[in-house]
C-alpha cells in the first residue's frame, strides 16, 4: 500500500515561505557573517545549514497541510461453500464418485487462491470454516451461508459465491430470499440425482408436543412413495404397551403422497414415546426412512373439585356442569353430613354451598380444609356470624333475612377477564337471594361484582376475592346460580356466560403456586440431536429470596444408565448450565445442593430426538441450484464440470481488483522525518563549530 505525500501551497503560503527564508539567511548572517576565523568553506556551510533549519523551523510555525495519500488493493473474495449434509450421498447420481469430487474441490481451491483470496466453509446444521467433506451433517441449511455472508463479509469485495449442494434443505428460510441480498455472483455444483428412486418414506408427522391425562389428541403422519405403484405396506404405531394403532397403505402412483389423521388417547403420565412405521417394499432405497420416533409429554394436570352443601339445592348441579366443561376438573358433590376427610384432603378447591349455616356449623370442615383454597357461596341458610368469623375477607352483620340483587362489575377488577357481551347478559339475568345486613371488607380484598338493590348499586359485595395467608379465598354472596344458568340459555341458546364466570372463578382460585426452595427446569423438554442441553436453576432461602451461594450440581442419565454429571454456572441470583450436545434418547436428571443444614433435590426428564431430516427428500432440487445461478449473474455447473469455474470466474467482468484511497491531511509538524531533518542540521552545525572552535 504506497504512500503519497503532498504540501498544500496556497499565495498567502508562497508569500510565507520566502519570508521564512528571508529570515533563515537573516539569522544566519548575524550568526556567520562576522565571523573571520572561520575558512570560506566553512562558514558558507554553516550559514547555510543554518539559514535551512531555522527557515523550516518559522515555516512550520504557519502550520501548511501535508495530504497523506493512502492506496489499499484489494483482491476478489471467493467464497467457497460445501454442502455437509447426510443427503448429498443419500441422493448422489450413478456417475457420483466422492473422491473424485473432493479432490477436484480442492484443486479448485487452490488454483483460485493464486489470483483472488479464497475462504472456504462447509455447511449442514451450521457453518464451519475450511471443507468438511464427510457428508454426515443430520440437517441442511442453506440460508446459513448468506446469514454468514451478511454478518462477516458485507464490506468485502465479494467477487463470487460457489455453492456445492443438492439443493435439499430442510432447515431455515428459502435461499432464494437470502440470496437476494448478495450482490456477487453465484456458482452452483449441482450434486445429487433429479430422478426419483424407488423409495417409501414418512416425510412428516405433525403431533402436539404436550396433551392432557386421558385426553385424545391428533398426530397426522405424511406417506411418501415414488416408483412404487402397486406395492403395498402397513402403518403402524406403537408405545411401550405394545401395537395401539395400524392401517394399510396402498400405493396408487409413482409420485405418491398420503397425509393420514390419527387418533390416540394419552393414557399414561410423563414423556411418552410412540414409534411410527412403515413395513419395507422390496428394493427400496432406504428403511431408515420408513420409521420416525416421537416424544409427546403427558400431563396430569387434572384438579379435583369438592363441593360441600348444607342440603341439596339446584346451585349444585348448574356449578358442577359449568366447572366440569374444562376437562382438567373433576367435580364431587357432598352433603355436609356424608363428607370424606380423604376427599377433602385430595381437592384442589372445596366450594362450601351455604356453610356454615344455621344447623351445621361446618367447623370439622373448615378446620379439613385449612389449608385448601375456598368459595363461600352464601344464601338464606347460611350462619352469617359463623361465616364471618371464619375467614378475613368479609364481615356481615345480618338479622337473618334476605334480599334480592342483581350483578353489577366493577371496573376495577384485574384478577380475570369476562367477555363485554358475557358481562353484558349476566347484568341481565335476575337477582340472586343475598343476606341481607351491613357489609364490610376485613382487609385487602378485589371486588369484581357489588350488588345492585332494584336500580341502586350499592358498595356491597355480590362477589369478592382475596387471600388468607397462603391460599385464596372468594365469596359469592348469593344462592340462585341454577336460575342464570336457565336464563343465559333461554336468551342466547348456550351457556356461555355462566360457564365463563363459574370456569375462570374455579380456575383462579385453584391456581397452585409453586412454592418449592429449588427448582431445575430444561429449556424445553425436546431438543433435536445435534442441538446444545440447557438447563437453568433456581434456589430460594427462606425469605423467598433468589439466592445462587452454595453449588448446584446436576447428573444426566439415559435410557440405558449412562450418566453425565456437571456443575451449574452461576448467572447474577441464580443458575445455567450448557450440557452441549448429547446422544439421543431418553433423558432424566437428578439435581442437588445444600443451603446450610437443607438439603434439596429436583428431578425432571427431557428427551433428544434423532434427526433423520436427510433420509425424508432423496430427490435433488437442481431447481432451486440454476435459480440461484440465473438470479445472480452466475451458472450451474455438475460435478465434472467444476473446474470450468476457474475461467468462468476470470471471465466475469464483474470480478476485479478493487483500489481504495484513504486522504486524509496533517500538519508537518506531526511527521517524525520533519524533526529528525531539522535535528540533523542542528547537529551537524553544532559539531562543525566544535571542531572549529567557535563552542
């Protein structure tokens, strides 16, 4: 990169040189003009060596400009891209001899790099530098190499993008939309076969990762077939039960697609595995293709509901419909003389229908049931002096007698959400049969409906939640519901609006926090074979405060008993560990940690599933290679044409050597060859006068 350097005269600076030079002799003749001594020769070579340096010395003073002229050559970049995934085999032509091919790569690699500078990179899952030529990738992504592009190179001279591929990708975005972006050529090898080989295959399932205990769920699974009309196989699907379901497929056509619904029912807790497959057909291409494993993660995220009643009342069966509409709710109706202890101590919420009332005090229950979340609903049997001692949400001082009022929301109520329209007809529907008396809240409480008396709304509340000490507690205070229940399906033909009430009232109430010290959790609960195991932590002491002081240290086991153990990083309060890439399988993990005298445990499960991605297209997308190379001012090349590249690069026009100039001005001042000159000067000055005795 050479460098230009050039003064920036203007007039005003010719008219100060030549009176810097006048000075310079100036100076030097008060200096030398006197003196006799000297010899001629001398004294006309010190007065002149020191006419120069003081005229440079006045002449910086005017600060004239320097332009610094810096001149950069920059080859073309040619940017080498090989396809590493497991398809490239899978789907090579008769003609395709791999050795061949890479040593040919190679060559081409190094015949470019005398003229150009050449990176090169293999891709698949992701991008690698240098040629990985073992074609064993699980996945392909082609767009990585234009998001590699972008991030590294996009102030380059890219001169051209050579791309070894079969143009299967079965991961990220279409590469045509990426290439879009680059405006270098393209150079495509095509790899692979474009004719269909006898082959049956399941190319897709579609399947929820999660469901519910007992809940059915759909997996839909695609059938591929090519040059394979008349044969026929068997799908089958199994667990670890045995065979649950199996259906033959006939094939029709050579290019055969079938997408089959199935049905299954989640009968058992955990990650549960189903295997997926298709009987073989003589002289197929692959079997690998033909089977597929996958994880679904199983729930029991059911919660049972007690309903405890003074005595039959119609409100019993209109709440238990409404609540029993979310399949994650059982519902169990008791009178309060008949109640099990086992049946409260297994509910998720204990609904007490007009308890305590004014026969049944309903201590044996409350006491039960004291650290369970309730739903008081009062009526005209209630005990209102007992109910009002036994929580802190709501006091009512009452004579006995009833009254009727209608809904009215407040506006202020975040807990849930209803619907305007259902919020609309459950104003509309008639009055519930309230205590009558003086309401009053306890303590911090959200009210979501008040009561309205005739056209007055009032400040008393119909329905109101809040918590005493851990669990949640609500109060509807209004026996009737069977009647909204009728009225929401005589106006509207459903009962939307009071299933919506009753469901999100249950829903919330039931709600369980998690109250656990430590808690390890996976970042999801299916990772793909070749993608990185993270697991984060959480220790809390007994403020409930995040701490991250004592080390947590975690075992990961599969199916077959191997284990790796690993210590968590710490992040700012809590945990994170990267496991890296893990065989696949069938994961648990066991973490532990002491926090003083505790010790705590957590367990999970997670699984890794195999990517057969590769095995699910055999046929080679040579469309989208040439699509590539026309959009791009490039050319598609095969395999045994690859070192035609070489001079169809050279050819290309828009390849070239790029010069860059970087000006930029500066004061002599600041160049380092400016003092040593003038030092130079001095210095031999000052010698010469040494030696001849004028120091």
């Amino acid at each position: 990169m050479p460098l230009l350097f050039q003064l920036q005269f203007t007039s005003s600076s010719f008219f100060w040189l030549f009176g810097c030079l006048a000075l310079g002799i100036a100076y030097a003749f008060v200096l030398y003009g006197a003196s006799a001594h000297l010899g001629k020769a001398v004294r006309n070579a010190l007065f002149a060596l020191r006419a120069l340096a003081i005229t440079i010395l006045s002449f910086l003073l005017f600060a004239p400009l320097i332009r610094d002229i810096e001149t950069t050559i920059e080859k073309p970049l040619i940017i080498i891209a090989q396809d590493n995934s497991a398809s490239i085999l899978v789907s090579k032509s008769k003609d395709f001899n791999q050795k061949s091919y890479t040593d040919n790569l190679k060559r081409l690699e190094k015949e470019l790099s005398s003229d150009y500078d050449v990176r090169s990179f293999s891709f698949g899952s992701d991008v690698k530098n240098g040629l990985d030529l073992r074609f064993n990738s699980p996945v392909t992504d082609i767009s990585s190499v234009f998001k590699l592009i972008q991030d590294q190179f996009s102030n380059r001279n890219i001169g051209a993008l050579i791309i070894g591929s079969d143009g299967i990708y079965n991961r990220g975005p279409n590469p045509e939309y990426e290439a879009r972006n680059l405006k270098s050529s393209i150079y495509t090898v095509a790899l692979g076969d474009t004719i269909p080989k006898r082959d049956l295959l399941i190319s897709n399932v579609n399947f929820n990762n999660i469901t519910y205990l007992d809940n059915q769920f759909q997996v839909e699974v695609t059938v591929e077939a090519y040059q394979a009309q008349g044969s026929t196989s068997m799908l089958s699907i199994s667990d670890k039960s045995g065979l649950i379901y199996s259906r033959p497929v006939s094939i029709n056509s050579n290019e055969f697609r079938l997408m089959v619904p199935i049905t299954l029912l989640a009968r058992n807790k955990g990650i549960q595995q189903f295997n997926i497959r298709l009987s073989p057909i003589s002289n197929e291409l692959s079997v690998k293709n033909n089977s597929q494993t996958i994880f679904v993660e199983v729930i029991d995220g059911r919660q049972k509901v007690l309903i405890v009643a003074n005595s039959p009342h119609p409100d019993l069966t209109a709440i238990k419909q409404s609540v029993e509409i979310n399949k994650n709710y059982s519902v169990k109706v008791s009178l309060a003389d008949a109640v099990d202890a086992a049946d409260i101590k297994d509910a998720g919420l204990v609904i007490l229908h007009q308890l305590p009332s004014l026969s049944k005090n309903g201590q044996d229950i409350l006491k039960l049931a004291a650290d369970k979340p309730l739903l008081f609903i009062l009526g005209a049997q209630s005990n209102v002096a007992a109910f009002s001692a036994a929580q802190s949400i709501l006091s009512i001082t009452s004579t006995g007698n009833t009254q009727e009022a209608i809904a009215s929301f407040e506006p202020d109520f975040y807990g849930f959400t209803l619907s305007d329209a259902n919020k609309q007809r459950i104003r509309n529907f008639g009055p519930l049969i309230s205590p009558f008396g003086n309401y009053g809240l306890k303590g911090p409480s959200n009210v979501m409906m008040s009561q309205q008396i005739g056209k007055v709304v009032t400040k008393m509340p119909m329905l109101v939640f809040g918590e005493d000490g851990q669990r949640k507690i609500a109060v509807l205070a209004g026996e009737g519901i069977w009647r909204w229940r009728l009225e929401d399906f005589q106006e509207s033909g459903n009962h939307e609006a009071i299933d919506e009430l009753v469901g999100k009232t249950v829903q919330y109430l039931s709600t369980r926090e998690d109250k656990r010290k430590f808690r390890v959790y996976t970042s999801k609960n299916a990772f793909d074979e070749n993608e990185h195991i993270l697991v984060n932590a959480e220790l809390y002491n007994s403020a409930f405060e995040l701490i991250n002081t004592p080390d947590v240290n975690i075992s990961l086991t599969n199916k077959s008993g191997k284990s790796y153990s690993f210590v968590f990083s710490r992040t700012t309060n809590a945990y994170s560990l990267d496991a890296g890439v893990l065989p696949a399988g069938e994961y648990s993990y066991n973490a532990r940690t002491e926090l003083g005298k505790d010790k705590y445990t957590a367990v999970g499960q997670f699984v890794i599933t195999q990517q057969e991605a590769e095995l699910r297209q055999t046929r080679a997308n040579h469309q989208l290679l040439y699509a590539l190379a026309q959009q791009s001012g490039g050319k598609l090349v095969f395999p045994a044409q690859i070192m035609d590249l070489v001079k169809l690069i050279k050819t290309n026009e828009n390849v070239k050597t790029v010069s860059y100039e970087d000006r930029k001005y500066e004061e002599p001042i600041n160049l380092k060859l400016v003092f040593f000159i003038i030092l130079a000067l001095l210095t031999i000055e000052w010698f010469s006068r040494k030696r001849n005795g004028e120091v």
